[in-house]
RNA sequence: GGCCCCUUCGUCUAGCGGCCAGGACGUCAGGUUCUCAUCCUGAAAACAGGAGUUCGAUUCUCCUAGGGGUCACCA
C-alpha cells in the first residue's frame, strides 16, 4: 500500500552503530516537526547494512532516546514504550534494511539487466593502488570501469565460479549532476565527479547509496533531512532514482554541529578527556572497579593512554571517569539525560542550532516547533554546541517548574541514576532536598552528585583543609571552631522531635543575637562543613533537619574532635 | 589536492537595499544572599577583506582569504 503523494512523509534513517549523538537527534527532531506539522508521517529506519559495525543492542538505544526525546515515529521498528504504549509498526517494513534484502537484489537485477549496473572484480589491493597512484599524481581518484566492462559473460562466470568475490558497480557514465536543495539551493557537480560506484558489496548487503534510494521509494518518502556531510551523495541518489524510474524527494541538507572548539562531535572526545585526567594523575594502571577488579586489562589500558587513536568501548570509558570523578563530555542524548537535563530542553535547544522561529523568541516546546517549523528558516552554516546555554535554559526550565513537578522529575531521574542515594535518603527527606534544592539546580543530577554527604556514614565525613576551611573555621575572632562549639549545646537543646529547619533556624538565630556574632553566616558554614566535609550544601537548616538530631550532633563531635585537636 | 558549500558580537542567532545592526548564553562591573547557586542593575562586544551594481549596501554580483563537507565493498 503506497501513500499518496500528498502526504509528507520523512525519515530518520540511523546507523546502529554506536548511540544516538546530539547531531543525530536535531536531524530526528527537524524530520519529526516537519512531518508533523505538515500532518505527514515521521518514519524510523535502521540502516544495518554494515555487519561489521551493527549491532541488536545499539539500535535498540535508539529507540529508548527518540522516545524520551518524545520523537515517536509512526512506522518502523515496534517499541515498548515506558508508559506501555506502542510505537512503529507499518505498512512498509520490515524497517532494518537487513532484512530487505530481497528487495535490494530485485533492483540490482533490474539494473544488471537494463545494462544500468555492472559486476566488478577488483580486489581491495587492487583498488588501493589505483587511489595510491592517483593520489602520486595529484588527481581525485575516480574508478575505472573499463576492465569491468569489456568482461564478457563467460569471464564474469569463471570469476565467481573462482570464487572472486564480486561487487555490483553503478554505470554513472561520468554525468554532470544537479542538485536542488530546499536549504542550499542548487549546485552542479561536474561530469567525472561520480564515478561508478558500488551499489552492492562482496557480501550481498547493498550499499548505502543503494539501499537509502530503494527505501526512500517504497517507503514513500517525500522530504530527504538529512546532514550537509551527504549533501555530495545525493548527486549518487539522484542517478540511482533515474535509473529506476523512481520519483525525487525534496532534499533538505541540514548544517552539521560542532564542538566549540570546530572538531567533530564525536565519541573520542570522551575518550581525549579520559586521558588527560589519567595522564595528569600519572596512572599507569586501569583504576578498580567497585567489585574491586581493574575496569580493563593493563594491555588494552596501555594501549590506550599512549595512542590518541585508540578508543576504549563506551561502558569502560564512563566507568573509569565514574572512578576518576571526572565528569566526561556529554555527547549522546544518553549523556545529557544522565547528566539531568530536560528532554523538553534539549529539544528547544538542539531546535534553535540551525533553525530559530525569529522575532527573538527561544524558548518553545515541540508542538511549537512542529507547527512553525519551516526549511526557509534553516541556516546554511554549521553550528557550534554551545553547553554553557544549554545549561542555562535547563536552570529555566527547572525553575519554571512547580514544587511539585520538580520533585517527580527529580524522583524519577534519581530512580534511575541514583537508586541507592534515593532509598537511603528517605521519602521524608528527599521532599526536603528537592524543595531546598529546587531553587539552585541547573541539572537533575548535581541534587544527587552534590548531596552524597547526606546518605553517607557519619564517621564517612572527612574533612579537607581548603583554603575556604581554613577561613571558615579558623578565622575571625571568635574562630569558626569555637562557634560551632559553643552552638553545639544549643543544637542539643532541641529536641529530636522539635528537630526541623524552622526550630533550628529560631534556635541559631537567637544564638547569634545572643553572642553578638553578627552574621549567620557566621555559624552557618563551619555548622556546614562539620556536617558535610565541605563548604557546599543546601540552606544549612534543611541540611541539618535532613540529617536529623543523631547524625547531626555525631557529625558536629567528630569535627570538632578531630578538627580541633589539628589546630592547636 | 579536485569538486561542492558556507562567512553578522566569544557562541547560538534576528535581519531578507535606507536599522543608533536586535535578542539569548557567556564575559566584565556593581547589588542582594548563611555556602553554592539563584536573583536584580549596568557595560563591553559583530556585519572577514577588496572591487563592483545602486542615490544608498550587512543585505545583490565578482574576486581573495578563512572555515566546512566530500572524494570507501562506512553510513
């Protein structure tokens, strides 16, 4: 069953190999609002012709990061969602192009048939001296088919029978192409810029080229958004479609987006920050792990700190960096939600590199930009990923929130990221920290990462001799020390069950009149510090009621045990 | 290197022949605050360069420079 062809349909078409990137996610995104605004349909496709990079796992990460993104695709491949429903599904899959196959050697047969298309039996070796010496020469490498061509049928039958593993190559016969781009307009390439390219590969599978303009015809796609990196490949695309008497999308390059220093995004990035850290600290070895084994073996970790080509798998990567407390880039849409950032806000985000709604407006949500969403207004140049605003717009988005939101989306992200942190807080108290916290997050996740002195041991504290410390504690007159000793008769005086941030506060404060110490602040921080380690918390009267009277008194002791003991 | 594309504050962008070139993030300077963060005021900050076209160019054309993409049996 074909649509009709006026019904915008586009697709976002994935290789499985590795997660869904940011750059990745703003070409779903853009597909998606198109369709959607256009009342047109948004359809998923996994490009898994490469066996030697695709995997099941992977292509199922992208499901679950589309979904949360809330880029739900009408057709492709079924999904659970985690509120039960379904997603995907279709008239025209199967929706992996590995199992298309049939479909693909269909065409190719037409194509061989219609003297369209060739077999080819140059070995790799073959080829790599060709491009070597055209590369000697100065001159782009284009394939010469010559030698292919003049086979005669019984040559091409003895080479398989051989066993030469063969390619099928397109007859491009050299042509001038031009393409018409919504965003970029329109560019000629040169004839003898396509050459005859492969089209089905040694191992059967199709081509990219080959298979993306099979799909993109009988999935009845009308509108290609994809990356400027393929803006040259539709010159192949647009051949292919000719030769096969197939309609021609309207195509849409997308500006690509990079780091901020120009590089690609990539994963190496997590991987170049990983060695600077293990290079700085001078570690020979791979760190252990919690179960107390090294997270990699000493060969591959060697291997990896001295060549900055080598790429450590993913799950290591991030589990050293765990170790190390070193926070790694984030570059997968995984990344930014482990990291507590708002599916809505990365959307309105990756939204506005590229595109933008104008009359300076920013901030919008998705059916906004499915609604608004145009080609015009897609910008030609490339776009560099900009953290420091995607952090902003996460701290407004959290603080537009209510109490109430606030704390579900917290509950949920530390369900996820930090189980042991939410069950041994308590439900009482993680009210109390989200509450507290609410007004000074700029991600989910800092709640728990700065907070862990809370659901620690109290003999766990250990207190550090900063310079922030010293001043804290051993300044002024009297000394911070001092201060927190002679509160602490005060914080004995409440008792367990009047324990809450409002008798403390009244309490401390009148402690403070009382002594004449000025400030709050005064007793505050070396009250945080004793009980935290640090000098960071949440207001320092929730922090105690969290603690409670226990834990906050043990805490106060051993600081000033072992504190004031360091001092004299 | 060949071919293709791109060029407004540090960054994301608005602008579609006449604007004191606007907004946001960041930065800087003040202020509020028990730490951190938030919050409030204010400021600095851009049309890559050169020729044209035009009464008039950020806007149109060309050239130069710079940046990007692509030249696989990867997608």
């Amino acid at each position: 069953m074909s649509s009709p062809p006026s019904v915008t349909v586009t697709r976002f078409a994935p290789s499985p190999s590795g997660n869904l990137h940011v750059g990745g996610a703003r070409t779903a995104l853009f597909c998606f609002a198109f369709a959607k605004g256009r009342h047109g349909r948004f359809v998923l496709r996994i490009e898994d012709t490469d066996q030697k990079r695709s995997s099941d796992a992977a292509s199922l990460g992208f499901l679950k990061d589309l979904e949360w993104l809330g880029l739900r695709w009408d057709e492709g491949p079924v999904f659970e969602a985690p509120d039960g429903s379904s997603i995907g599904g279709g008239d025209h899959g199967p929706y992996f192009q590995s199992q298309r196959l049939e479909i693909y050697d269909a065409a190719i047969t037409r194509l061989l048939e219609e003297g369209k298309a060739y077999e080819a039996f140059d070995t790799a070796e073959e080829l790599d001296a060709a491009r070597a010496a055209a590369r000697a020469a100065g001159r782009p490498f284009r394939y010469d088919g010559a030698a292919a061509l003049a086979m005669s049928d019984s040559d091409r039958a003895a080479a398989r029978a051989g066993g030469k593993p063969g390619v099928v190559r397109f007859r491009s016969e050299g042509r001038a192409v031009t393409i018409r781009d919504e965003i970029l307009g329109e560019a000629t390439l040169p004839a003898g810029e396509v050459d005859d390219f492969v089209i089905r590969k040694a191992d059967g599978f199709p081509t990219y080229h080959f298979a993306v303009v099979v799909d993109d015809e009988s999935m009845g796609v009308t509108h290609v958004l994809r990356a400027q990196e393929h803006f040259n490949n539709t010159a192949k695309h647009l051949l292919l479609q000719e030769a096969l008497g197939y309609r021609i999308p309207v195509y849409a390059h997308l500006p690509i987006i990079f780091n901020p220093d120009g590089s690609k995004m990539s994963k190496r990035d997590k991987d170049r920050a990983l060695r600077e850290a293990v290079v700085a600290r001078g570690l020979e070895a791979p760190p252990n792990g919690r179960d107390g084994l090294p997270l990699c073996d000493q060969a591959t970790f060697e291997r990896w700190r001295g060549d900055k080509t080598v790429q450590l798998p993913g799950e290591v990567c991030s589990a050293i960096a765990e170790v190390l407390g070193v926070e790694l880039p984030e570059i997968n849409v995984e990344d930014f939600r482990r990291s507590g950032y708002l599916p809505e806000v990365l959307v309105n985000f990756l939204a506005l590199n590229g595109w933008s709604p104008g009359n300076d407006l920013e901030k919008f949500d998705l059916a906004f930009l499915c609604e608004r969403f145009s080609l015009e207004r897609v910008v030609k140049t490339p776009a560099k990923f900009d953290r420091a605003k995607l952090l902003a717009f996460n701290l407004d988005a959290l603080q537009a929130m209510d109490g109430e939101t606030f704390l579900a989306r917290l509950r949920a992200h530390g369900a996820r990221y930090h189980p042991e942190f939410v069950a041994r807080i308590g439900e009482a108290n993680f009210a109390i920290l989200a509450a507290a916290s609410h007004p000074r997050s700029k991600t989910l996740d800092e709640v728990f990462r700065g907070n862990r002195f809370l659901v620690e041991p109290d003999d766990g504290i250990a207190w550090e001799r900063t310079k922030a410390v010293e001043k804290a504690l051993f300044k002024g007159e009297p000394t911070g020390l001092e201060l927190l000793a002679a509160a602490k008769p005060e914080l004995e005086a409440v008792a367990a069950d009047d324990w809450s941030a409002s008798s403390l506060e009244a309490r401390l404060t009148a402690f403070c009149e009382a002594r004449e110490v000025g400030n709050i602040g005064r007793i505050a921080q070396p009250l945080r510090i004793a009980v935290s380690g640090g000098t960071v918390s949440p207001p320092i009267f929730d922090t105690l009621a969290m603690l409670g009277r226990a834990s906050t008194l043990a805490r106060v002791d051993r600081c000033l045990a072992s504190l004031s003991a360091a001092a004299s």
